[in-house]
C-alpha cells in the first residue's frame, strides 16, 4: 500500500531539492551548504548518492520520450504537454524549484509570446478535487494529471519541445474544472474530496508556490 | 527428452530461462512456498534460489514431456519464451491454493466470487485489474491510499483467513467495504479494484503464507493463520538523531525575525503585547506577521515527516523536536 504522506514527501524533494547535475556544479557550492541546512531529506550521505545515480538519471532520460515530431510541434499548440525549461530552475530561500510539466491551454491574443497553461503532476495519488487524471493513451506519454486550479500565464520561450499532446476535449474540461471543481465528464476518474490533515492540502501549497515562481512576470 | 536436457544447448536454454523466471518471481512478488521454502531460506544464499528454480524447471518439462517436447527439442524459434511463461503460468497455479499463498488464493477467490453475485457489477479497470461496483453506472476513482484504507474500520468479530474465504462473508465484506468507500466520496456510487479490497482484508487477517511444513520445529503442525497485531517497530519507537537534525534545519529554515518572535512565543511564553515591546515593534499586530509566517512554515516542515506529522504524532518525539529546536533557535541568535 502507498501513502499519500511518503507521495508528499517525493513531491518535496522532486519539487523543492536541487537535482544532481546542480547539487554537482561548484558553482552552486554556497547555495547547496543553505540547502542542506535547511532540508530534512537531503544530507551529505544522500548527496553522494545522487552523486552516483547521476550517470543512471542521464541514461534514463536518454530513453525518456522523445519530442514530438516537427510537424505536431508546428501544428496547433494548444493541447500539448511541455516542460518549462530545465534552466529556468532556480533558488530561493535554500530551496531550489525545479521546473514543472504543464499543459497548453490557450495561445493569448494580445501576447504572442505568451500561452495560459495548467500546471502538471505524475503521481496521480496526490490528486484531489478538480484535478483531471488523464491516463498514458489520453497523454501520449505517462498516465499524469492537471491541477485545473493551478493555470497562469508562462512565457512561450521558456518552454522546452512538447513531449505530449491531449484532445480538445481534455483541454475543455480542464477549464470547466477551473471554473467548477465538480464539473467532471463521466469519463473521469474522480479523485477523494480533501479531509483535515490531508497531505494534499500541503501539496496544494506546494504547488501553488511552484506556479508562482514559473509564471510570467 | 532426457539426451537433450544434458546437452549444452538445453544448459543454456535452462540457464536463461531460470534467470528470467528469478527475475520475474522477484519483481511479481512470486509465493517462495512454490519451491517449498520460506523466503529468509534464500536470504544468504542467491546459488540456492538459483538451483531450486531450475530444479522445478526440470521437474516441469519432464511431467509435461508431449507438450514441451515438440518445442524443445525440434528448436521452434522463440521456444526459451514459451518454456518462460509456461512455467511461470505452473508456478502460479501452484501457488493460487488457501495454504500455498494465501493472498493470491483469496484474490482469485474473490474475484471468482464477485464475478458470478448478481448484486456487484464487476468491470477491468486501471491496469487490467478487476474492479467492482455496485452499479453498472458508476464513477471511477483512483487507487486508494495506505491512509485511505486505514480509515475503514473491520466490521467482523472473527479474523480468521478461514472465515473471511466464504463465499457468504466475502460478498457481505465487499458490500460493507464498498459503501465506506462510497462514503468517503459524499455518497456517489463508485467502482473500487479489486486489490485495494484485498489490502484492506490483509490488514485485519493474515493472508501471509504459514511457514512450511519441514520448517516448522516439530515438523508436525502448520501455524495457523492469524493476524499478527504486534505494533510496527516505527510506532513505538522513534529515531532522536534523526528529530535533533530536523529541529537543526528547521532552526535555520526561519529568518531572524521570524526566530527571534518564535523564541519569545513559544519558548518565554509571551503574549504578542510583550513580544512587541520587548523587539521594539509599534504595536502588537507588529510581531504577528513574522510569528504567522514561522507557524506555517512549521507546519508545511513537519506535514510529512514521520513521528512529527499531525497524523502519527509520537509525544515524545515531538517534545524532544520542540526543546532542541527551541534551543537551536537561541544558540543561532547568540552567535
């Protein structure tokens, strides 16, 4: 059985813990001292792990899905799944935010460099109500879900290439979802209403402030 | 049959195929009792594990000689992956008896009884596993977590693996498990798998395989099968390096005002009028900003860490987080 307390856990460290290639460079040598002050998951032991699972994280994203093709990336841009570039991670007060996946709502009119995106999540059991599950065939790449609470404005140059593509269908109801939180198509998996001292409600927290730092300024 | 299963190439095919079905068994979580053993037998010794497996292998092929010889022995292309399956397919079917793997065994009785009730509606849900409802217009959830399945309370006196396999009890468990569930989502008629049935039983009845026969001391009687309520280590015990390093970086994790409001609340005691003039703010809605900030940011630090978190609050670690980082606090303003 997995539980919702260690799926906060991962989400903390996946979110908030500097990945290896910056835990690695000397130059965030300072940044990374703050950190492991501050971190209860990180130590110096942990740190040399990582150190050593370095070569295996870069064979996995080796095999990780490749981008979609030319044509689908030139074609209609709403609907896609893309990461926000892996540059653009930052520190701040210890933390280092990495970037997250979101998902293509809307090309914004009056600024072509500007999309409105839903921001994203793979483990599916820190879902709660209003976020849509899509399932790997929905995504085109891994079964993921749409904080439909959690949509802001990114800028289209800090975007990496689409890794995945949804239907209008999906995109339509992540913004009745915004709208509603209720409003599930039958064809959802409803995820549970929140209850006290649910994990989720931090993981909210935590996204939230993930979206604010990514947003366009 | 014989002459071929001396020859190097049935030694590589049962090398390869012995290797492949160790994997598998290992990753599927196989029932050990298969080869008759326990699984601390194998814990020392991977050669054992090795030569137990490919000895039933052996055993395989030779009780199914007409139907693995045509295979085997005329070097059908792809037949190292037919022999894979098929014994991995044997090694369940071995196993899917009460006293062989007693959760597997239950799984599929369910699932059979579940299949023929004409009061649940069962479906293929995420993964291709069995789920159930008790409509056919239902709504889909997601799995269910640990803390999910916690929360539903056991309504049977008896917690016998014996009892709770009748077909009668089954349906009536499943009924009560599926409303709670029903419950946890406002009352919507909803579709649960299979499995996370099954992991609620196995909270409350041991569906963990006896110890084998000859493993047993007097090697007369199988121990029977009853759920071990002995407190996990972690429940009563906690780890104090651990907290004292969690109150050390949550210590740093404040700024120095956020420190200095924090010692006089919670460590002096002070009401916010006092906190505010003893730090020189104007009034006291001065200190109770950086005091808010503080409270979240303890709360968001502690949401999931073991032994500290409001779901599995173990008193004394807590009061030991407490004075450590009370303490930390006033050794960092000092320096």
């Amino acid at each position: 059985m997995y539980s919702r307390k260690l799926a906060l856990s991962q989400a903390k460290k996946y979110r908030t813990c500097p990945p290896p290639h910056i835990a690695d460079n000397p130059a965030h040598k300072e940044y990374l001292r703050q950190h492991l002050e501050i971190c209860p998951y990180c130590s110096t032991r942990v740190m040399e792990s990582n150190r050593s699972w370095g070569h295996l994280a870069k064979q996995i994203q080796d095999f990780s899905p490749s981008p979609l093709s030319h044509e689908k990336q030139n074609g209609r841009q709403t609907g896609q799944i893309r990461h926000i570039r892996d540059d653009l991670g930052r520190w701040r007060e210890g933390y280092f935010y990495n970037p997250p996946l979101i998902l293509v709502l809307e090309e914004i009119m009056e600024d072509s460099d500007a999309f409105l995106v839903a921001q994203m999540y793979h483990d599916i059991y820190l879902a709660g109500p209003g976020d849509l599950i899509l399932s790997g065939e929905q995504t085109e790449t891994d079964e993921l879900f749409v904080e439909c609470w959690n949509i802001y404005v990114a800028e289209a140059t800090s975007l990496e290439s689409p890794t995945g593509q949804v239907t209008p269908e999906i995109t339509g109801a992540v913004r009745q979802l915004g709208q509603n939180p209720r409003a599930y198509p039958d064809w959802a998996i409803q995820p549970k209403p929140l209850a006290d001292y649910d994990a989720r409600i931090y993981f909210r927290e935590l996204e939230t402030e993930i979206g604010l730092i990514f947003r366009k300024r | 049959m014989e002459k071929w299963l001396e020859s190097p190439d049935a030694r590589n095919v049962l090398s390869w195929v012995t290797r492949s079905v160790m994997k598998y068994a290992s990753s599927k979580n196989l029932s050990l009792t298969f080869l008759r053993q326990d699984i601390s037998w194998y814990d020392a010794n991977d050669e054992d594990f090795r030569e137990d497996v490919r000895s039933e292998l052996v055993l395989f092929i030779l009780e199914n000689r007409p139907k693995i010889q045509n295979i085997l022995v005329l070097g059908k292309r792809n037949s190292h992956y037919y022999l894979r399956r098929a014994f991995i397919n044997h090694w369940i079917e071995k196993t899917r008896r009460p006293l062989m793997d007693p959760r597997r065994y239950l799984h599929k009785h369910a699932a059979d009884v579940l299949r023929a009730s004409e009061n649940f509606h069962t479906f293929v849900g995420r993964g291709r596993s069995l789920g159930f409802s008790a409509v056919a217009e239902h709504i889909s959830i997601p799995p269910l977590s640990a803390e999910d399945i916690r929360e539903i309370s056991f309504p049977e006196q008896s917690l016998e693996y014996e009892y709770i396999n009748k077909k009668k009890v089954l349906l009536q468990l499943a009924a009560y498990f599926l409303n709670q569930v029903s419950k946890m989502w406002g009352d919507k008629p909803v579709g649960v798998d299979l499995r996370d049935f099954i992991s609620w039983l196995g909270l409350h009845v041991s569906v963990q395989a006896p110890v084998p026969l000859r493993l047993v001391s007097d090697g007369k009687e199988l121990l029977p099968l009853l759920p071990d309520h002995r407190p996990a280590a972690d429940g009563i015990c906690f780890d104090p390096v651990l907290v004292k390093k969690w109150a050390w970086n949550f210590a740093n994790r404040l700024s120095e005002k956020e420190r200095a409001v924090f010692l006089l609340r919670h460590g002096h005691n002070l009401s916010l009028k006092d906190i505010a003039g003893k730090l020189g703010y104007k009034g006291s809605s001065g200190p109770k900003y950086p005091l808010d900030c503080a409270e979240r940011k303890l709360k968001f630090f502690l949401c999931d860490l073991p032994w500290l978190s409001p779901d599995d609050l173990n008193k004394e670690a807590f009061s030991l987080f407490r004075d450590m980082l009370l303490l930390n606090i006033k050794n960092i303003k000092n320096k």
